[in-house]
C-alpha cells in the first residue's frame, strides 16, 4: 500500500487525480486535502508514511509557496510534486531548487500530465521546459501496465487480463485507458506496436 497525499481544494479535480493515480498503480490509497490547515495537519502526524505528495499551492489557507515550504520544512520535498494552474517561472524555479520531484500545470495535454505524474510516481524529476529547443517527455510505462500491455499482446480481453492479475475488470479498463493515452494510441493492437516500436516491450522469441 502506497499513500499519496493529494492537496487541492476543487473536489472535481482531487477525485479525478486520485483515480488517474489508482489507474497507474493499483497499490496507491489517495488521500485527500481541501485546504491548508488540513494538509500541514496530515504533514505533521506521519510524514515518512507518505509515499508521494500532490499539492496545489492555490488552497484556501496557503499563500504563494507557504505549503511548499512546509512540505520541504519536514523533508517531504524529494517526495513532492506541485500540481498548479499557473505557469510561474519563479515558483518552477524555487520548487526545483528545493529538491521538489515536479511542478505540473494544470493545462498541459492529457497525455503529457499522465506522463508527467508516471515520471514523479517513479520518482524521477518531471519539470516544464524552459521552451521550444528543451526535449519532448519521453512516453513512460509503469510496471502493471507494460504487464497488462503483454497480456493484451497475447490476445487476452480485460475479463480474461483480469482474473489472471486477480484485479476488477474496470482496474484493466482504467489501466488501458492510460496506456492508449501515453502512448498516443486509438486501439490496444496500436498501443502494443507503438510499445514495442518504443522498446517498451520486448519482441517475443
């Protein structure tokens, strides 16, 4: 079991992330904050029980990076991801330097905030370019689902995938989902050949 603390105050948005998070990782329990008080409080009782932290920095209580440097003031930075609806170059740049693990905008395309939120799950370092001449993110899959993409390989359904992985069948269906979205793909028999064009599977023998 994995907890990731998620800090946004717009209930449509924390369930939504809170599912995207369980869709990539069935071990991941989302945790949910609505303001500022409730996160600090959530900080402070376990802070090493946090396996990733989600924060909008714009929740009712918190002002500018005042949450960000709670987080970093309990050494949660490198655990850390900011999620925002604006762009700030100073607040990318303050949260970089502090060690933080991400700064996501809102507003990027579907495909590239999953992307995003894989490369911070993973723990590797997920920031905005700093424009046109940076490199594209590089397409991500986790574990189970490079797992699920060879069982469809294999020509299995999702009832089939699913009582083999001893998962719910709708679990498959938000797994592949994500898997058509990273990979940019409009059928499973796409997503597996874009996967294996990518090298993220390994051709069968």
């Amino acid at each position: 079991m994995s907890l990731v603390l998620i800090i946004e105050d717009h209930p449509l948005v924390a369930e939504a992330t809170g599912k995207l998070l369980a869709g990539l990782d069935a071990d991941i329990v989302p945790v949910l904050c609505s303001d500022a008080k409730q996160a600090i409080s959530k900080l402070s009782e376990a802070p090493e029980s946090w396996f990733r932290i989600f924060l909008d920095l714009d929740v009712p209580g918190a002002y500018g990076l005042s949450l960000a440097r709670e987080v970093e003031a309990r050494g949660l930075a490198n655990r850390c991801c900011v999620v925002s609806a604006f762009e700030r170059r100073d607040y990318i740049d303050a949260v970089k330097a502090s060690g933080f693990l991400g700064y996501i905008v809102k507003a990027s395309p579907i495909a590239a905030f999953q992307v995003a939120v894989m490369k911070v799950l993973e723990g590797r370092k997920s920031f905005p370019s700093d424009g046109p001449s940076a490199r594209p993110l590089v397409v991500r899959l986790t574990r189970r689902q490079v797992q699920l993409l060879d069982l469809i390989r294999q020509g299995l359904s999702s009832k089939e995938i699913a009582i083999e992985l001893h998962i719910a069948e709708g679990t498959v269906n938000n797994h592949v989902a994500g898997i058509l979205q990273a990979l940019s793909a409009g059928s499973r028999a796409q997503a597996v050949a874009n996967a294996l064009e990518l090298g993220l599977l390994k051709p069968h023998s």
